[in-house]
C-alpha cells in the first residue's frame, strides 16, 4: 500500500491525548513530524503533567497554556495555543477529531471514551483494560454515533489483527497467532542466568535446554518452563490484549491461561501446531503469547506479532524457507511475524484511518464480547479484603489471568479481571478458585455500568436481571 496516496487529504486531523505516559507522549511527539496531524491537546490527572509531556514534544513553554476551565480552554484554542489539561470535561467543546484514550486507568478510560463519543469525537483506544471489559459496548456506541472506537498501531492487538485480517485475506489457514512477551529472556551463558526486564534469575541446565532435540521437543519446552520458573512466564497485560484481539476476531486460546511457552524465534511454528505435526495446540485458529529467548547478541522479537499458517503447497513454501523464512521442523506450518510495535509512534496510521477514511484499525461491526479476561486466586483471599490494582503491568496481588467465554454478569459467572479494582470480598476464597460475582462487592463505577449496558446489548433481558443482585441481594 502507498500510504501517501492512502491518506492524500489536505485536512489536518487534530487529536486530543488523555494520558501522558509513554504511549501519549509518543503520539505528540511524532505529530510534530507530520504534516496531516496536529495534537495541540493533552490531558493528565495532573495538568502540570500534560504540559510537560507538551514540552517534551518540543513545544515551547510560551506556546502552551494550563487550563482549569473550559473556558480557558476555548480561549487557548483561539489563540492558537496548545492545551494542557486535567479531565475531558475541560476540553470537551475544543473542535479536535479524535481522542487517544491511553491513561492505562480502566475507568478513567471509560468514562473518556464515553465522553467522548457522545461528543462527536472519534476514540483511538490504548487503554486495553478498558476495552477488554466494555470494549464491544464502546464500538457499538460510537457506530450509532456515526464514529469510530478502535484500537491503534503501535499497540500488539492492532498489529495483531492486521496481520490476521491480511492472512485471512490471502485465504491461509491460521494454526496460531498472537505475541512474544513484553520483556525478553536473555541468556547471558557466562554468567549462567537469564535477564529479565532487567532482573537477572540463575538458570542452571539451560545450556542443555537451547537446543530441541528432535522427537523431544514438547518434552524439553517443558523442562525450560521449571528451570526458568522463578520468571513469570504469562502476565495480565498479555493475556488482555489477547481477549481484545479475540473479541475482534474470533480466535480463542487453546487453554485459559494459555501456554506461555519459552521459545526462541525459530522454534515457534514448530511448537505453535497442532499436537499431530509436534506441536503444542489442539486445534486451529489459537490465540497464544510466547516467551521469546535468546543470547544478547541474538535479535528481539520486539514484543512483536505473529501468525502460523499452514504450508499447502510444498513447492511454494521449499521455496520461501530458502529465502530464509521460518518454517516448523515438520514442513507444515510457517510463521509470518513483525517484530515490532512502537507504540505512539505508529499510532498516527490508525489515527488518520479513522478520520479520513472511516476505517477502524481493530474488529469493527466483528467485534462482539466473545471472551473475558477472568482472574483466578493463587493464595487465600479472605473476607473484607479490599483488591487493589499496582504497578505498571496492572496487576492485582494474589490473582493470575485467564481467558474465558464472555458471560454476563452474575452471581455464579467469572468477574471480568479489570472490573476487580477497588472490589471488597465479602467471602473467603479458596486458592485456585475462579473469582465470581458472588464473592466480592464492585464498586459503583461507570465501567461497571457499561458492562451492564453492554451485556443487555448482547444478551438480552434475562442478563439484565441476572446482573441486578450480589450474592448478598444487594445491587451491585
């Protein structure tokens, strides 16, 4: 695709950041770079924050006005100005096009979103927690809005559907698609340990573990697994970008908290197959997340992206791994990969696709709640308990993620994982349980109410009512 006649249109598409994180700064940063977009707001819990992610772009301070009110922010706008804020309250009225909702908070990113459609904005979302619970509400939302809400490039689940809408488009079969972990295991052989996002573990036995022996190799990606088991090998923010990649697609994971298994580049068409060709999956069309491991020398899969697909024509695909594409040990199935996301980088591209060209970069109409991210306990979890959501990966201690089928809510069904932060548990929970609606007390929060919405949309009246009682008869 020519991207520059893609998007020849002389139209400036103006965007509003919520979030000065990483991801926020990176679109601001890179629209200064472009000619067909202009980010001129930013909004943060902190104002004094969005201006400085404003300033980090390479505005000058002198160009950029805090505002507290709309009216101030009316007036900035006017001026020519750029806009630092602290809510979408603020900046509501201003004429920008579309919203990136990448603040990391679930329900921040909800009530954002909302607003946001109901103001005539388009929503670029990066706030995966959001949309893994009330993602499909949101893009039916905003199609009645005459609007888009869709996930980015520069975010896996964007890229991901890409490269499986493309495959799907060439007519491949899909063994398996998914991502390589956020942060790589890096074998340091002298040293005898692995390096994680800058953790060093001891991994005594890995040398004999780098190589698949042939007819073992199931056997070995086992032994991997124990030796390096200190590492946590699947995280919540894995297996929620999957949820929202499954939603869009219809693919799903071979088991719920899926395989997580630690391979190098190579090997993953190899154990990413079905169990009869040596594999690992019992069926096509699996979602998975692998641990990528290498030597410091060797190259990162980036947290990149990834289809199996299968190999019809022998001739053909010989052909291909001469060229050097990876293909499995049994010559059934190959991977096409990018191993890469650069977050706000490439966001942009989804951006402009949205606004010039009515195109969503995720499921679109496709995208239905058709799984859940679900939390299941790793230790006792007593009553009165207040969870609590920590860290830059999102987690709640004591919990693991899974993926389930989507369900309403109710007392017996499986609590959506982002639904949990701020929950009181009104009964003591056994480990190794899932977390139902019968155990906790939720919040009152406009993300819980969307859930609500969303499953009468999509399941009718009966889970309307399910949803109207805890456990204890009180509303949730």
């Amino acid at each position: 695709m020519n991207y520059l006649q893609h998007f020849e249109n002389k139209r400036i598409v103006e965007v509003c950041v919520a979030g000065a994180g990483d991801f926020g700064r990176g679109v601001l940063r890179q629209a200064r770079s472009m000619k067909g977009l202009a980010a001129r707001v930013a909004i943060d819990v902190n104002p004094e924050r969005a201006a400085e992610a404003l300033r980090l772009a390479s505005i000058p301070d002198a160009e950029i006005m805090v505002c507290h009110l709309r009216e101030e922010a009316l007036q900035a706008w006017r001026e020519g100005c750029y806009v630092a804020a602290g809510g979408f309250d603020t900046v509501q009225d201003l004429p920008f096009d579309i919203l990136v909702e990448s603040t990391g908070i679930p329900e921040v990113g909800a009530r954002y979103a909302e607003a946001a459609l109901l103001a005539g904005k388009h929503v670029g979302i990066a706030t995966k927690e959001t949309e893994s619970v009330v993602g499909p509400y949101l893009t039916q939302l905003a199609y009645r809005q005459n609007r888009l809400f869709t996930p980015m490039d520069g975010d896996q689940p964007s890229l991901l559907i890409g490269l499986v809408t493309w495959a799907r488009t060439l007519g491949f079969e899909i063994v398996a698609a998914g991502k390589s972990s956020e942060y790589d295991f890096v074998w340091d052989e002298a040293s005898g340990s692995v390096i994680c996002n800058g953790v060093s573990y001891p991994a005594p036995g890995l040398a004999e573990l780098w190589e698949l022996p042939e007819g073992r190799e199931r056997e070995t990606v086992r032994a991997r697994a124990k030796a390096l088991a200190a590492i946590p090998q699947i995280s919540v923010p894995d297996l929620c970008e999957m949820v929202n990649v499954a939603n869009a697609t219809g693919l799903g994971p071979d088991r719920s908290e899926f395989h997580g298994l630690v391979l190098r580049t190579g090997e993953v068409p190899s154990l990413l197959d079905l169990q009869a060709h040596g594999g690992v999956l019992q069926g096509n069309e699996r979602l998975e997340v692998f641990n990528c491991l290498r030597r410091p020398d060797e190259i990162s899969f980036a947290g990149g992206v990834f289809a199996v697909v299968r190999c019809e024509d022998p001739h053909v695909w010989t052909l291909l791994r001469d060229k050097g594409h990876i293909l499995s040990r049994s010559g059934n199935a190959a991977m096409i990969y990018l191993p890469r996301h650069l977050l706000g980088l490439e966001a942009p591209i989804s951006l402009l696709d949205a606004v010039l060209n009515g195109l969503p970069s995720g499921g679109g109409h496709a995208t239905t709640p058709k799984f859940d991210l679900t939390a299941r306990t790793t230790q006792t979890i007593h009553a009165g308990q207040r969870l609590e959501m920590r860290g830059h990966h999102r987690h709640i201690e004591g919990l693991r993620p899974e993926v389930h089928p989507a369900a309403p809510l109710s007392p017996e069904a499986k609590v959506p994982f982002y639904l949990l932060p701020g929950a009181e548990v009104i009964r003591d929970i056994a480990p190794h349980q899932p977390i139902t609606l019968a155990d906790v007390a939720l919040p009152d929060s406009r993300l819980y109410q969307l859930r609500q919405a969303q499953d009468r949309l999509f399941h009718g009246q009966e889970a309307l009512s399910a949803t109207r009682e805890n456990a204890d008869g009180t509303l949730g």
